[in-house]
C-alpha cells in the first residue's frame, strides 16, 4: 500500500537514496531541501520537494501542512537532515557545537514531534533516525557531531518506550563513511586512514543506507524498535 513518506534533506546524497527507494517502493514520497533548488530527478520520481530548515520549527509545521495537503499525514518520516561543522575542542566555538546540536539533534526533535501527531492518531507509523558511527565511536575534531548523532539514539529508545505500544517504531541507522558531498571533504590521506579501519574497504554508497531505511519502514520489521543498525562496512564493530 503506498504510505505518505517524509524524508528530510531528500534533495541530495543520503536523502535523496532514500527517497527514491520509497518512491520505487510506490510510496506518496516528500523530501525536505534547504537551500537551492531541488534536483530534476524528484520532479521525475513524482516526489513533492518542500523549502524547509529545520532549525525553524515555524517552517517545520508550514511544511507538514503542505504535506498532509497532498498525500495525507506522515506515516514514515526518516529524519536525515545533518551538518557538520569540525574543529578540535579548543578551536570549537560555543557556536560551532550549538549549530550542529541545533540541526542534527533539535532539528530530528522538532520533525519528529510534528510526525508523531497524526502517528498517534492513526495508530501506527514508522520514524527513522540517521545517525553516524561517529556518535557510537566518538571522531576527533568532531565532538559537537558526534554528541549531536549519540543523542539521536538515546532520543530514539525513549521514544521506542513511549510509542511502541502504538504502533510506532523508532529505530537508528547508523551509517559508516559513506560517499557524498559530507565526505569529499576529506583529504586524501585522511580518508586512507579511515579506509585502512574499515574491514569492507571501502566507502558505503548512500542506496546501501537506503536499503536498510526502507527494511526498517517495512511490515517485515514490525517487530524492530529501538535498534541501532549499524551500515559501516564493520567500522564501529562492538559498539
Ligand atoms: P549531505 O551534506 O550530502 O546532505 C545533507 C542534507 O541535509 C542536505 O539535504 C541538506 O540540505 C540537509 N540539511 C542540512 N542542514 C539542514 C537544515 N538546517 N534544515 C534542513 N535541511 C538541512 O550529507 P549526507 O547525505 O552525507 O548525510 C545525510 C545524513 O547522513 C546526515 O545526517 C549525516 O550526518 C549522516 N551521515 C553521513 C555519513 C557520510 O559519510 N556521508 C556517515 C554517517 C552519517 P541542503 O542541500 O539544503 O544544504
């Protein structure tokens, strides 16, 4: 049956996998896009873009309102939106760690709660957070990210408790290094180093995330709520 699907920050890497396995899937697919213009290929896919920050909580209820206009309440929201910012401790300023708190982890809080709404109501409902190994190994130089995505999974499992008996899951993807813009950034030599670490070796690309997303929002994972699902090619083993 085709679900109405939100997907945050869906205009490009991680998110728009994500969305174009839904949309392959025959689901009613949103995506949230920030900045720019929102790529051809959604327009192709018949997903429905929508122009919001999601460090603003007022564009945040605008959107949902678009989105429950044309394809009716939520019934899957991945929250994937993030941002990095890095710097080790001493240079990192207090704006620096808050910004990157205020998207990745505020900005899962405010789309989530917007979700739960018509979740509740309806009775059932599938959130999926994107987190990074990062925030289960800790990362240098990226200590306001890596609290922001540890957060995300004590955030989830409190929800697990509060909604599981509604018929809602709440589960974390926590992917490894995986290639889009966030990662290409990284020089040469550092991404040897990481790449030495991880037992698969090589990156992850971003349909390998999107596969266990859409398993998550599946019937066949009605079961599963409150995991951590690691997509690392083995990077954060153990943790
Ligand atoms: P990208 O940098 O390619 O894309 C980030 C997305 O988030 C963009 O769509 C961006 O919108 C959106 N976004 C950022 N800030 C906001 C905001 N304030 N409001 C709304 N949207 C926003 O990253 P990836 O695709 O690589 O990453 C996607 C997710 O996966 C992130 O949460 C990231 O932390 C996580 N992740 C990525 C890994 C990697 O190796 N790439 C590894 C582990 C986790 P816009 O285009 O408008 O800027």
């Amino acid at each position: 049956m085709s679900r109405s699907v939100l997907v945050t920050g869906g205009n490009r890497g991680i998110g728009l996998a994500i969305a174009r396995a839904f949309a392959d899937n025959g689901d009613k697919v949103a995506v949230t896009f920030r900045t720019g213009e929102p790529p051809e290929e959604l327009t192709k896919l018949g997903v429905l873009p929508v122009r919001c920050d999601i460090t603003d909580a007022e564009q945040v209820d605008t959107a949902y309102k678009t989105i429950e206009e044309q394809h009716g309440a939520v019934e899957v929201l991945v929250a994937n939106a993030g941002v990095t910012r890095d710097q080790l401790l001493l240079r990192m300023s207090e704006e620096d760690f808050t910004s990157v708190l205020d998207t990745n982890l505020t900005g899962t809080f405010r789309v989530v709660k917007r979700a739960s709404r018509g979740m509740l109501r309806a009775r059932k409902g599938r959130i999926v957070l994107i987190s990074s190994v990062v925030g289960l190994k800790g990362s240098p130089g990226q200590a306001n990210y890596a609290a922001s995505k540890a957060g995300l999974v004590g955030f989830a499992r409190s929800l697990a408790h509060e909604l599981g008996s509604r018929n809602i899951t709440v589960n974390v993807v926590a992917p490894g290094f995986v290639d889009t813009a966030m990662t290409q950034v990284l020089g040469g030599e550092r991404k040897e180093e990481i790449l030495k670490n991880i037992p698969a070796g090589r990156y992850a690309q971003p349909e390998e995330v999107a596969a266990s997303v859409r398993f998550l929002a599946s019937d066949d994972a009605a079961y599963i709520t409150g995991a951590v699902i690691p997509v690392d090619g083995g990077l954060g083993m153990g943790h």
